[in-house]
C-alpha cells in the first residue's frame, strides 16, 4: 500500500513546493512595491501600455494589419464590409506576384480630410493615404492592353473574375516600366484603377501588403485567391 500511494505524494510535495514558492515571490514583491517611491511606481504602471504600444506599432509596420473592405470594387472575391488581414511579411522576404490581392495607395491621393501628412516636428511627418483593395494584373516589363473592355497581359486574355461585366474602356498598349504595377478590381465594372487616367500603374513602394484572408465576420473566414 505504501508503494502505491508514493507517486501521489510526491505529487503532492511537488504542490507543495510551488505554491510555497509562488507565494515567497509575491510577497517579495509587494515588499517591493511598498518601498518604491510615487515616481518609481508611476514608471512601472507606465511600462506595460508603452510595450503593447511598441509591440502594436512593430506590428503594424512590418508584420501585417487588418483592413476593412469599403465598396464593391472586389465583388464577389472580397465583401463590403469584411475585414482582410494583410500581410506585410509576404513582401518583406519576397516580391509582388501576377495575380496577388493587395492593399495599395495611390499616386498623389489624400485621405478623406484632404490632407496628405501630419507634421509632428522638421524631421518627422506621418503620411496618410486613403487604402485601396485590388488584385495585380501586370508585372514590370509585361505588356497591357485593354481593348473592347477585355484586358490583355502579354497578348493573353485576363478573363473576368467574377463575370460581371467590364467598363467599355480601352487602354492603349503600354509595356510597364521597372517599377509599375497593374491594379484592377475583380468588378471591374465598377472599380476604380489603373485603367482610369487618374491612377494608372503604381510604384512598388505604394504597395503596403498582401491581403491572405478574410477573418471577419467569423463565418466568413476563408483565404483570399
């Protein structure tokens, strides 16, 4: 009978000695706390939001955000209304490819306030751009031509995603430059993009991330193609 029961309490010693540790550092730390001055406690109150801010920014930056879908312009693909997580990590170790959803600006747009920086200091601004969702069609060095409404990469039909229809607009064949990219929205019957004289092709540097997934509203979670 001793046999069996020592497992259990070794266990139980083992309990034991946890919760007697657990409790030594609390107590060694309200003896802390209680012999720190206003300022010292201040300070350590003030460190937990300034890391979740830090770690939030570093995030934001260079991991990825979540973006909401305004707009039908990526009808049926993307819904109004949902929110897409994009990546900025895709394009951190890798490049855009043909046929990827982004999250882009564009050329000289300013957000809804008509403004286009914030100054903080001389040596600090923070743009800001109105957020667009388009899938990229055409590559730097490919070929686009849009004729009768259908587009065309490299003499090959880019067939309408959704099937809805396309503005009867041409674009005069154009080979894109070292650092233009194509946008189009899957409605291209409705979407503003680079086939509007407005915008045309962006820059790499407008291209902020690469959408992977829908993830609200939950029962709407599925990847992004």
């Amino acid at each position: 009978m001793q046999t069996e029961k020592q497992p259990a309490t070794q266990t139980q010693n083992i309990f034991q000695r946890y919760w007697a540790w657990r409790k030594k550092r609390k107590a060694i730390a309200k003896e802390k706390e209680k012999n720190m001055t206003l300022s010292q406690k201040v300070w350590s109150w003030l460190v937990l939001p300034i890391y979740a801010l830090l770690i939030a920014l570093v995030v934001h930056l260079f991991v990825g955000e979540l973006v909401r879908v305004d707009g039908t312009s990526m009808t049926n693909t993307l819904q109004d209304s949902e929110i897409v997580w994009c990546s900025k990590l895709a394009y951190t170790f890798g490049e855009p490819q043909r046929n990827d959803i982004v999250i882009c600006h564009y050329p000289g747009r300013v957000n809804e306030l008509g403004r286009s920086a914030i100054h903080f200091s001389a040596g600090l601004t923070l743009n800001q751009y109105t957020i667009f969702v388009k899938r990229l069609v055409a590559l730097p060095g490919d070929t686009v031509e849009i004729t009768g409404g259908h587009l065309y990469v490299n003499g090959e039909l880019v067939p309408d995603p959704e099937k809805m229809g396309s503005v009867p607009r041409d674009y005069a064949k154009r080979t894109l430059g070292e650092d233009e990219y194509f946008m189009v929205g899957d409605n291209r019957l409705t979407s503003h993009d680079s086939r509007a004289n407005d915008v045309g092709p962006i820059s790499r540097s407008e291209i902020m991330g690469k959408v992977t997934n829908v993830v609200f509203p939950l029962s709407n979670w599925r990847a992004a193609e």
